[in-house]
C-alpha cells in the first residue's frame, strides 16, 4: 500500500466533504485531517488483520476522538470535524456488490455481501459510541480534577 | 426564579426559538438543540424550562404557569457553518458577553443568510472526493476523469433535481440512475476500465453521513424519536441510491 498517497486521498476526500457539508472555512483542513487518521487507522488495521469490521470499528473510534479533541480546541459541535472523516468508512463498495448480485439473481451471495455491510455500519455506530463515552468520562474526570484544584487554591 | 418582565421574556423566548430552528434546519444533533437552548434558558434565569426537540418542531416551555411556545421546521439543508455560528453566539450569551437583544439580532442575521459554498464549488468539491474515492476502493488510475466527471454531473444533477421537486429520495434516486448509465456507457464505448468502481466512487458524495452520525449520536443520548426517524431517512436515502443503480444494471 503507497501510504502518502492514500494519506493524501483520503485528506483531499474528507476535504471535498467538507465542503460539501459547509463546514466553516477555517476548519477545512483539520476536518481533512480528521478524515486521514481515520481511513489511515483503518487501512493498516485491515492490512495487519484482514477483518473489515473490526478495522471499521477502529477507523470510527479514531475519527470520533480525534473530533472530539477539536471540537474542544475550536469551540465548535463535534459534528463538524467527524460527518466527513466518517464518509470513508462507508461501506459503499459491499452494499453496491449486494445490490449487483441482487440484480443478477445472485442471492446467496448478495445476502453475504449484506450482512457484511450491514456489520460495518454498526461497527461505524459502535466505533462513535466507544469514542462518546471515553470522552465523556475523561471529561468529566478533568472537570472533577480542576474543581478540587480550585478548591485547594482558594484555602 | 427571579422575576424578568414580560417583554423580556418574550425576547428572549423568540430567540431561543429561533436558535433552535436555525441549528434544526441546518442539520445539528437534536440532543444538542436541545442542551444549547436550555443552556440559554438558565443563563436568562429561566431555571425550570423545558424543551423538546423532533426533527419536525420544537416545543419550549419557559417553566410551569407560563405559555408553551411552538415552532415548526419545514425544510432541512445541510449547512454547518450555520449550526457552528447558532453556537457561538449561544456560548457569548451563556458567558454574558451579549446581551440579550444584541444575541437576538445576531440570530435574526444568521437566520436571514446562507454561508453555503457556491454550487459550482460544491460539485468541484464532489468531483474531486468522486476522484479520490475511485483509487482508494481500488480502483485504476486509468478511470479517474471518469470519476471526476461522473461524480461531479452526478452531484449536480441531485442539486437541481431536488430544487425543482423537493423530494430527497427522487432527486437521489435520479442521480443515482444518471450515475450508473453514465458509468455503464463509458466503459461500453471503451473508453472507462472498471464500471464497478467507477460507480462506487461517483457515488460516493451522495451518501448520508450526516444523517448516520446524527442518529446514531440522537439514539446515544435517549432522543429515540429523532434517533429513529434521522436513522430511516438515512436508511431510506441509502435504498434511493442502491435502487436507482440496480434498474441501470439490470439491463
């Protein structure tokens, strides 16, 4: 795999996405970043264990992280950094082969191809759950943290 | 809960509304209209409101003995800058940097304007991300005009399609069928390799991922009836799409 080409694909897709969503202009290139770690994390988990879903999973908790981490610097909804990174992730390429093999009476195969589908936009759902969740306690323990710093300071 | 008189109230009940329909209309989390109106509330001293927020309306009730008020939303575009300015005026007014007033001409202005891209930007924008998804399914170098044009047509064609009928999953449903026909053609005139990722790639701009994270992070947060109903128009937009591609491959 040519990984600065991909990482440059998958920067310029996430990108074009942004655009397309009207994200604001400032926060185009993180938005592109956001969308590179995710295709990249997810690339080389498959390449390393070949289970699509499980690298899904992956590719969706990486995004959701890392737009959590800039929602938190920019000041602005989590949505705006993780709709695009998670368009790659898709699985655009099995739900068109299970309509094909649909089409061409193929159902056993089209169901296979279906299932696999449907498998990865859950793993796509899970992956952003995880990622809300960890975040959510981590914030929760940071505020926890500065309160009682507060509290010491002002003794 | 102190006190505030009624012209006041009233104020700043029409600009609750009126953020929350912005950020509905524009495409934010439901659970996040919510949380940033009622965020608003309590910073205007209104400490029992209540607020409940579908993708077709949104009821406020600024507390018990009080009126409710009703807004409905009619059209949803996507459009983010405008959910990300709602916030930040929200945040000043939370922070009392605004006052009321000057909070809600704020909103009054980023209601009245679009900061869309221009359109020929966006299929620029589809065209391209048509491109890049081509090599990254795997697609072969051989193919990327193709993609490039196909996607951006593609894209173009849903746009115009649904300015004139209003009707999401038709306008999805044409471009798909334009998309797959003009793959199909390509590679039977000899010109295009693979028609498969050809397709795959052009495809690509329509597909919902808004929709997707936003019903997923509604359904997290317990907003099951939007969750619910975001999930089946992406459910539904996915089928469109896969519809309109199969009629043109079984010919």
């Amino acid at each position: 795999m040519n990984w600065p080409l991909e990482a440059f694909l998958s920067f310029l897709a996430a990108g074009a996405f942004g655009i397309i969503f009207n994200i604001p202009r400032k926060t185009l290139v993180s938005c592109g970043l956001v969308g590179m770690s995710g295709w990249l994390f997810y690339r080389s988990y498959y390449l390393m264990f070949d289970d699509p879903i499980q690298a899904t999973f992956i590719g969706a908790f990486i995004v959701a992280i890392v737009a959590h981490i800039l929602a938190k610097i920019f000041k602005m909804p989590m949505i705006i950094f993780s709709v695009a990174g998670i368009i790659p992730l898709v699985p655009g390429s099995r739900a068109y082969n299970a309509m094909r093999n649909i089409v061409e009476n193929d159902y056993a195969e089209a169901v296979d191809f279906a299932v696999q589908a449907l498998m990865i936009s859950g793993a796509i759902a899970m992956g952003l759950v995880f990622a809300e969740v960890l975040m959510q306690l981590y914030f929760k323990y940071q505020a926890r943290r500065t309160q009682k710093k507060m509290g010491f300071t002002q003794e | 809960m102190a006190e505030i008189s009624e012209v006041r109230r009233e104020l700043a009940l029409d600009c609750f509304l009126l953020a929350g329909k912005v950020m509905m209309e524009s495409g934010a989390e439901t659970y996040r209209v919510e949380d940033t109106m009622i965020r608003m509330a309590v910073s205007q001293n209104m400490m029992d409101s209540h607020c409940f927020v579908t993708p077709a309306g949104i009821m406020f009730s600024p507390s018990n003995d009080l009126p409710t008020r009703f807004v409905r939303i009619h059209g949803r575009r996507t459009d983010l800058e405008r959910v990300a300015r709602v916030n930040a005026v929200s945040r000043r007014l939370v922070a009392g940097q605004l006052t009321l007033q000057q909070a809600y001409d704020e909103m009054t202005e980023i209601e009245k304007n679009h900061y869309l891209f221009p359109l020929w930007l966006q299929v620029l924008a589809a065209a391209v991300a048509s491109a890049c998804f081509l090599i990254l399914m795997g697609g072969g170098w051989a193919d990327i005009p193709f993609a490039f044009l196909i996607g951006g047509i593609g894209f173009y064609i849903v746009e115009m399609v649904l300015v004139k009928t209003r009707v999401k999953f038709f306008a999805e449903f044409i471009g798909a069928v334009a998309i797959g026909t003009l793959a199909v053609l390509v590679v039977y005139s000899g010109f295009g390799n693979d028609p498969d990722t050809i397709i795959i790639g052009s495809v690509m701009p329509l597909v919902p991922g808004l929709l997707i994270t936003n019903a997923v992070r509604d359904m997290m947060a317990g907003h099951f009836v939007s969750g619910l109903s975001m999930g089946a128009e992406a459910f539904l937009t996915a089928f469109a799409i896969g519809a309109g591609i199969a009629i043109v491959l079984s010919f």
